[in-house]
C-alpha cells in the first residue's frame, strides 16, 4: 500500500486551495479527484451563472483572477482560472480517481478508491463539497407528478423550456437568477415559504463585498451571521425585485402538493404546470466518510470549524458557514484553509513514521 503525508479529496476550489497551503507547510498533499479535471463542480454549473462577488474578491491564496478586479466572473472563466490554478500548483493531482470509503488505521487513515486501490496517509482532507449532494425533498404527489422534475444542479439553459408554464422552488439566489432567466421564455413561479428577501449588490458605488471586508462583516463566526440575518437573502442589482414587482417573474407561497400534471396551490387552487424546478439547495457531499463514523445521523460532518470533532487528522473544507459567511466561496476557502491546515500539519508532524511520513 501506497502511504503519503496528506489525502486531499476533491479537486475543486477547496481541495486546490488546501493543497496550496499544506505545500507552504511542507508537507506532499496527493489530491484525488473524481472527475478529468481539477475544476470542482463548476463545468456542471449552469451555463449563466456569474460570481456573485467581483473578480478582486475572488482568487483563491496565491493567484489572481486578473483583469478587470471589478467585473463577476462568468462560470467559464472560473474553470478556466482553476485549471490555471492546479496547473501552478506543486502538488500531485490524481484525476479520475474516486474515493468510496475510508478507514482509521495505526499510523492514520486507509483510503480505497473505485478501482480498488489503497491508499495510506497520515493526513486527510475532506474538500468534496455538496454539489454531488443535491437536496431532493419530498414533495406530496411527486411520484405520480406528470410534468418534468428536477434539480436545479441539472438545468443548464432556459431553451429547451420556451413556452412552458414552469414553477421554480426556493427563494435563494440560484432560484431566482434561473427563474429571472427563464421567465425570457416561459411563464414562472417562484414557490416560497417565505417572501423573498433582498440584498442590495451595490452601496456607494461600491459591490456589498468591499463593505463586507472593510467592516470586517466577513470574519463573523456563522451563528451570529444567521441570528442576524434570519434567513436567506438575495444579492440584487435591482433586476430580480423589479421583475418580482413588475410581474414578469411571479411569486406564491409553496404549494401543498403535486397532483398529475398541476400543483395544488395553498389556496386549494389546482394549476397544470409542465416543469417544477428544485432549488432546493445542497447537502454535504461526504457518503465515502460514512463507514468512518465520522458523520452525525444526518450525514453532515461532525466538527468545529472544519476540524474533525471525531478523528483527529481529518478535516473539512469548502462547508456552508464552516468559520463564516464565505466559507463555501472562492473568496472565503483560502481563509478556512489556512485555519484547519495549521492544525492538521501539527497532527501529521506527530504521525508515527510509518513509511517515511
């Protein structure tokens, strides 16, 4: 069996991140990726979707995006600057190389890999995200629901649904910037529990992530962020409100269920609808750690601040509010990375030199 300093899964933002920071440790991260390349999930995006933070605020330690600092860099741009990225990095990148379970072991962890391969490290860093790990609720009447159904992480442009009477559920950002975009072609419903809150992007003539950093609002550790906010909020350059206002982008309180080819709104109206669109948003991606025991009942990581509450030498990175408001962003992963890296390269300097570590 192969042994090695640190096991960095996931070779998206978080993993390229980690593995920039541990070579600064000196330490020899092995980043293993599932996919051909080491660009995350961010090809599987849908084909509109653009930062919500500009350019300047949005490079991962090490690297900048370049160019305009203040424009929001288009998806396509974001695959590109990764792939800049992992190619700058002195670190090894194992594509097409999927991670199924992981044990502990006397000198750290055991990793197995789909083509039945192991692989021992001292270190382990969990970078998977939740894109892989959609959140599918359970919706009344689905399974007989005749319309089509579906994931946001499945919608890729507003062509194929010209003319379709459409109803997209969630009232955050992914939902309404595609259901903004779909109602160009079709007739749209936001379907929420709540009304819509918005986020003006702009304030003074400067993006709300200038504000952000110079309050020092960033760095806020993520209970009092949700005490604060209260639920989720919508960055808006005014185009989504207007369209809400306008009526060219529809909102109604969630409907009660699914029923052939309608929903039953809360009214007990029934409304025949072709698509029901799922913005439903993500759960952690982190199936391989089951077997660990290192995941509550859940699923969801067992830590504080993205380090392992349960094994010491693994750590989390790229979660939803992991230390802050950004920890899932670009902007934010670097700033985590260095926190639980700190940590894991004390834990593996202490490792039992087991195969040299």
């Amino acid at each position: 069996m192969e042994y090695i300093d640190v096991a960095v899964v996931g070779g998206g933002q978080s993993g390229l991140a980690a593995a920039h920071v541990l070579r600064r440790q000196g330490l020899t991260p092995v980043v293993l990726e599932a996919s051909g390349q080491a660009t995350g999930s961010w090809p599987d995006y849908y084909d509109s979707l653009t930062l919500f933070s500009p350019a300047r605020f949005s490079a991962l330690p090490g690297l900048s995006f370049g160019g305009d600092g203040d424009r929001y860099p288009h998806r396509d741009e974001v695959v590109d600057y990764l792939t800049r990225y992992a190619e700058r990095l002195d670190a090894e990148i194992r594509t097409h190389t999927r991670v199924e379970s992981v044990e502990r072991d006397s000198t750290g962890f055991t990793l197995r890999t789909a083509d039945g391969r192991r692989l021992g490290a001292a270190g382990f860093v969990a970078a998977t995200g939740a894109f892989g790990n959609p959140l599918l609720p359970d919706l009344p009447g689905q399974h007989d629901f005749t319309g089509e159904l579906l994931h946001v992480a499945d919608y890729r442009s507003p062509a194929p649904y010209a003319g379709k009477r459409i109803v997209v559920v969630g009232g955050g950002n992914s939902a309404v910037q595609v259901g903004h975009e779909l109602a160009d072609v079709a007739t749209v419903t936001l379907a929420t529990r709540a009304p819509v809150r918005f986020l003006p992007q702009l304030r003074d003539g400067k993006d709300l992530h200038h504000w952000l950093t110079a309050t020092g609002f960033d760095h806020l550790p993520p209970e009092w962020l949700i005490h604060f906010v209260g639920g989720t909020l919508v960055l808006d350059t005014g185009h989504y409100r207007s369209a809400l206002e306008t009526g060219r982008l529809q909102r109604r309180p969630m409907f009660t269920a699914l029923d052939g080819d309608a929903v039953v709104w809360a009214d007990g109206t029934r409304e025949q609808v072709d698509v029901v669109l799922l913005a439903t948003g993500y759960r952690p991606n982190l199936g391989y750690l089951a077997q660990l025991g290192a995941l509550d009942v859940t699923g969801a990581p067992l830590h504080s601040g993205g380090i392992s509450a349960t094994h010491p030498g693994l750590v989390y990175l790229g979660l939803e509010f992991q230390r802050s408001f950004a920890s899932n962003t670009l902007r934010g992963v670097g700033r985590d990375a260095e926190y639980v890296i700190d940590a894991l390269a004390a834990h593996v300097r202490k490792a039992p030199a087991a195969a040299g570590l």
